[in-house]
C-alpha cells in the first residue's frame, strides 16, 4: 500500500482472507487499498462486509450474499453464503441459496451436499405473508416451474412444499394446515424431474380433492378455455398426470393424430444402451443425423448432433449421464438459410406469443441468436408478436391451441418452427419455458406488453378456478 502497488495489496489481504475467512481486518485493509485505488463501490463492499464480520451474525453475512446475487454475481454470492455457514452450519436459507448457485455454475455434485443440508433439516417454506395464499409443490433441484411472474413474492404468501423431503403424514398435515381460499400448484414441471416422484405429487393432489369435497379420482376435466365463466374445481394446478405427458419420448403419442402438428418421435435410451440404439437407428436411416441429450436437460445443455459419417466413432468417453434421448435430426433451416425457433405460452391452454429467436446456427436459442444486434430480426420478432395469426398461418395457430388442449396443463408453452408446407414442428411442450419482463427502456422492450397480456390472463385464469375451499 505504502508503494501504491494496488494489485499487490490486494492479493496480501486476499491471502489473508483465505488464512482467517471470519476475520473483519482483511476487509478494513481493502477497504482502503480501494479507496486509495478509486474503486469506491469495491470499498463499499468491503465496508459492509468487515461490519458484518465483526459485529454481525450468520443472518448478516447471508444477506449481504443475497444482494451480490440478486445483482448477478454469483460467485461472491457464494462465498458470501459459505462464510454465513462458517458462522452457523445450520443456516437453512445458505444452504438453499449456495445449492442454486452451485447449480447454475454446472457443480451439481457439490451443490446436492448443500441441497441435502437445506431440505432434510426443513422442507416446508412460509413466509407468513399477509397475502393471498399459494401452495407451490416444489422439487428441490431443477424442473421448476419459472413462477416469480405468475405469483410475485411482493404480492403472494408464497408456501413452498419440498416433497421428495417430507412424508404422507407431513402431507396431510399440510393440507390441513393451510389457509381457506389457497390457490395449488404443481410447480414440477419437467417431466424427467417428476417421473421419481410423481406417486408422492398424486397423494398431494388426492388429500387436495379430498378438502375440497371432491370425488375421490383423478382430475379428467376438459379443458375448458379463458371465456368459460363460471369456477371449475381443480384441487392442482398442472396435474403431475399432465406433466408426465408432456415428457420428451411421450410428446409424439400425446399430440398423434393432431392435424398440421408434426413431432418426431424421441426415444429414451440408457447410457449402456445408446451406442447401440444410436447405430441401430442409423441402420434403418443411414443418410440421417441424430441428436442426443440427457434426460432432464434444457437450453441445450449436453446436447449434440451427430452425423451420419460421426455414427460409428461414437462414444460417451467420461461423460457420465445415465440416461439419455434420442430423436432424429430435421432441417429446419428457412429459404434465406436462417433457423427460428418460436415459442407461445399456454395459459389454461391458450397460446400467446412470446419470443421468436433467429439465428444462423441450427441449435437456436433467443441468447446466442444476436437477437439484439440486428434490428431486422426485432422487427420480425415485433410482427410475430403483435400479428401471429398474419405469421404463422390460421392453420398453425388453430394446432397451438389443439396442442394446448391436448396437453391439459393450465401453464406450459411450446417450442416450434414452421415446415415449408406450414404445418407446426414441435420441439419441445411442458412446463418449464421460461418467461420473463425485459428492462424497460431496453432494445426488448417492445416484448413487455405481451409479457403482461400473459401476466393479465394467467391472474385472470387462476381466479377462474374454485379455490381451496374451507374445510368440510
């Protein structure tokens, strides 16, 4: 410091951090070498941090974690919530919050040590809100349903259930414990992530039934649509039955026979068996490609496409997934050599519009497809949002709806393309696109009023529906 050697200074005090982790002193030097150095927000920081060591307990210390995460940087968030349990390593809420973040940085081995610690100490979560209520039955890692947009913390009494944790007396016991008028949710949306579990989602669902003084079987209603008027019951939003149709090798048998809708069909293949069902296969259509990904993936994690000339060199080598998919490659590629990929939200099977991703490469994805960069492709992406029936075709959007009938969940979207003779491509169809508002004032801005319409008829379409009665 004395040699304004910043850099140095900086790695001294970061050593001495790592030698005594709790220890607030450190973070008072840094505090001035970035003061000294310019960098104010830094010393900031740093501040925070050496208050919250030295006078602070574990609550603090997960807090300021807390806000390094809610502003996009996760590793300090992480670091933030490992000192947290430096303090106390029974802190639930670290746990919980490090697993995510663990996850997200594709460390899931250590992020299931911290997921374990969270949900077998607790595996019911209440804010205790002065709000209407919402029961969210949940799975501790992935396949979520995205829900911050459809029931907002501010505005809901949010009661997450971690199922595969608890038992079926905890289970009725929460049933009985939550308050008239709840609105249920199955937030389980992937398939592949509910298949272990779905039998513990189905006795949730009957206990439901039962409070609610309805039959004991199944939910079988048909799909009834926004314009229906009055309430229908429905003990669970996105009946696991409904979700475990939606799974990837199940999707061309649930939607057979729909006109205009093509799927080709996915088999799932055990990793001791894909090698050989991926050469069987190339036996039967020895000019096509082949795509595999492990079950339970999305955004094209894992993905990969193999050639026919690729076929018979193929390994998994050290990759380690269990269990895997396999569908045949289409071009999709349009006459001026792009690929889109559109997705619509089904809300109580209505589709909206909600993005349109273009891009060069055939694995689409609205991030890598420079959507920002070209003010051509927003335009297009703006006409298909405002004018889809004009874009897609009468014939196209009447298959949408087919298709969100036909699936039976009260929230889903679908991935797709058009062929060249119109008819509808399905990628993918289940319960976990993801949707969410753009920065006002950004480049994207022009999605949000969609995004609302979505919103306005999601709270419209749970109203709908009768909610937790009172008990019997």
């Amino acid at each position: 410091m004395v040699m304004a050697d910043w850099p140095a200074a900086l790695a001294g005090y970061e050593r001495a951090i790592a030698a005594a982790p709790l220890a607030c002193q450190p973070y008072l030097g840094l505090v001035r070498v970035f003061e000294a150095w310019g960098r104010g927000q830094d010393a900031l920081a740093c501040r925070a941090a050496a208050l919250a060591l030295e006078a602070g307990t574990a609550l603090d210390l997960y807090n300021l974690g807390t806000a390094y995460l809610m502003n996009g940087h996760g590793l300090a968030a992480a670091a933030w919530y490992r000192l947290a349990l430096l303090r106390d390593p029974a802190l639930v809420v670290a746990h919980r919050n490090l697993a995510a973040v663990l996850r997200d940085l594709g460390r899931d081995a250590e992020a299931q040590v911290h997921q374990e610690a969270a949900y077998r100490r607790q595996h019911c979560f209440d804010d205790q809100r002065d709000a209407p209520a919402v029961l969210l039955i949940c799975a501790a890692g992935r396949g979520n349903v995205p829900l911050d947009l459809w029931f907002p913390p501010a505005a809901w009494r949010r009661i997450e259930y971690m199922i595969e944790y608890a038992g079926e007396a905890d289970d009725r016991l929460l049933v009985e414990a939550i308050p008239p008028a709840t609105v249920c949710f199955n937030a389980i949306g992937d398939a592949d992530v509910l298949a272990p579990i779905q039998a513990r989602v189905e006795h949730m669902e009957g206990l439901l039934r039962q409070r609610m003084g309805l039959p004991d079987a199944p939910n079988k209603a048909p799909h009834r649509g926004l314009r229906a008027s009055q309430p229908s019951a429905l003990p669970l939003m996105n009946s696991p039955a409904a979700v475990a149709r939606s799974a990837r090798n199940r999707l061309a048998t649930t939607l057979a026979g729909l006109d205009h809708v093509v799927v080709p069909p996915t088999h799932r293949v055990e990793r001791a068996g894909l090698v050989s069902a991926l050469r069987a296969a190339h036996a039967d259509a020895p000019h096509a490609s082949w795509l595999v990904r492990p079950v339970a993936s999305h955004g094209g994690q894992g993905l990969r496409r193999i050639e026919p000339e690729q076929v018979g060199d193929f390994a998994l080598e050290s990759d380690t997934t269990q269990s895997w998919y396999l569908t045949r490659y289409v071009d999709t590629r349009g006459t001026d050599g792009l690929y889109r990929k559109y997705r619509v939200v089904l809300i109580d099977g209505v589709p909206f519009p909600y993005h349109l991703a273009i891009s060069s490469h055939w694995l689409v994805h609205y991030f890598s497809a420079d959507m920002l960069a070209s003010s051509a492709k927003q335009a297009e992406e703006a006409r298909f949002l405002e004018r889809p029936e004009a874009v897609l075709g009468q014939r196209a959007l009447a298959a949408l709806a087919e298709i969100g009938a036909r699936l039976g969940l009260q929230y889903a979207g679908i991935d797709f393309t058009l062929l060249p003779d119109g008819k509808v491509l399905v990628f993918e169809a289940n319960a976990t696109m993801l949707v969410h508002r753009e920065t006002p004032g950004s480049a994207l801005d022009y999605k949000n009023r969609y995004v609302e319409r979505m919103r306005d008829a999601f709270e419209l379409m749970q109203r709908r529906y009768t909610l937790l009665s009172a008990p019997k």
